[in-house]
C-alpha cells in the first residue's frame, strides 16, 4: 500500500535495481542452485510487471508482483553476490548526486550486458534464460534478452537517461572506471570474465549518451 503512491520514475529506478541484483548475479561466476531458482523468479516476477507498475501505479497486483521480486532480489545478494554493473554504477551516483543508483544502473546496463553477451559465449543460455523469465518466451539468442531489457526501459519511459544530462563528460568515464576497480573491485572479481582496466573504462564509453 505504501508502494501505491511512488512516483513512475523511481518505481522505475527501484524496480530495475531490483532487477539487476538477480541479473548480475545469475551471470556470474558462482555455481549456486539457490541463487538460481531466486534469481529467474524474481526476473520473472519484475520484469514482466514493472512496466504496469510505472503506468498505472494504483495496479496492486503489478505493485505486489514488484515487491515481491525485490524481496526475492534480496535473498539472491544474501546466498550470492552480484557482479561489476552495481561496482560501475556507484561512480556515477557518487561524484554526481542528481544521479539515483537505479537510474545510474539502467545507463549502464545495455552497454554492460551487450558487452558480455559478445565475450562470454559460455553464458548464452543463461541470457536466454533471462529473456524467457522477462516475457520474450520465444526467446533464441542471447541478445534477445539486451532487446528484452530495452523494451522494458521504453515501456517504464526511462529509455532515454544520458550520462550527460546530468553534466557528465566522456572524459569522465575513464576517471569512474577507475574509482569503480578501486572502490568496489571485490564485484568485478566475481565477473564470469576478467575484465580489464581498459574494457571497464570502454564498457562505460559504449553507454555514454
């Protein structure tokens, strides 16, 4: 009841927090049952009701649906983890304050996820896992899940954020990559893949708008 009276946006900003703590972490490179069967439960049960929620915020069911796949997203981080795109975010909403954590996450997120899509060709069932748990149930390519992720973003009106709107530079990306690894580099050790320095620094430079 409390959920019924937030805003669109930060419905939106929340829920894909909620969100990508189970995308994270059902990519990364943990082998954890538990975290499984939560994690495609709570992609379910966000994705394919978030974009109701942010349109017709009175919806009790979709705002029941949301909460409980936050509260499923809770209890991933707590029998696994998550991995970089939380690490990268923090930058972002750290130097620059107009910045809420969920919208910082869904700048970074197409950019993020194309990127290990292309470079970790061990995970694609696991994307086309997501993409079936979001909706896309004819899903066949790894990728379908990044046009999955976009849909939803355009669907909850938030598909259009910049890094720039909010006075960011690109040469700002490489000065975040930096403070991301150095901050918060305990995540980015649980990437399915090693990312560098460089790709981190790329990763973010791809999602500058």
């Amino acid at each position: 009841d409390f959920m019924l009276s937030v805003p669109p946006k930060f419905t939106a900003y929340q829920g894909f927090d909620a969100l990508f703590h189970s995308t994270e972490s059902y990519i990364n490179n943990t082998n954890n049952l538990m975290r499984d069967m939560l994690a495609l439960r709570a992609i379910e049960a966000v994705g394919r009701n978030l974009a109701t929620a942010c349109q017709d915020g009175k919806n009790v069911q979709a705002r029941e649906q949301v909460a409980f796949g936050s509260s499923l997203s809770g209890m991933v981080m707590s029998v696994d983890n998550l991995c970089s795109e939380h690490a990268m975010e923090h930058p972002l909403s750290a130097y620059y304050h107009e910045i809420a954590h969920g919208a910082g996450l869904i700048m970074l997120s197409r950019a993020y996820y194309t990127h290990f899509v292309e470079h970790c060709p061990e995970l694609h069932d696991r994307f086309i896992d997501m993409a079936k748990a979001m909706g896309k149930t004819d899903a066949k390519e790894p990728m379908d899940f990044v046009t999955a992720l976009v849909d939803l973003q355009k669907a909850c009106g938030v598909d259009e954020l910049k890094m720039s709107d909010y006075g960011i530079t690109k040469e700002d990306m490489a000065k975040c990559a930096a403070n991301a690894r150095h901050t918060m580099g305990g995540l980015f050790e649980l990437d399915p893949y090693a990312l560098s320095l460089d790709e981190t620094t790329q990763i973010m430079m791809n999602a500058y708008k």
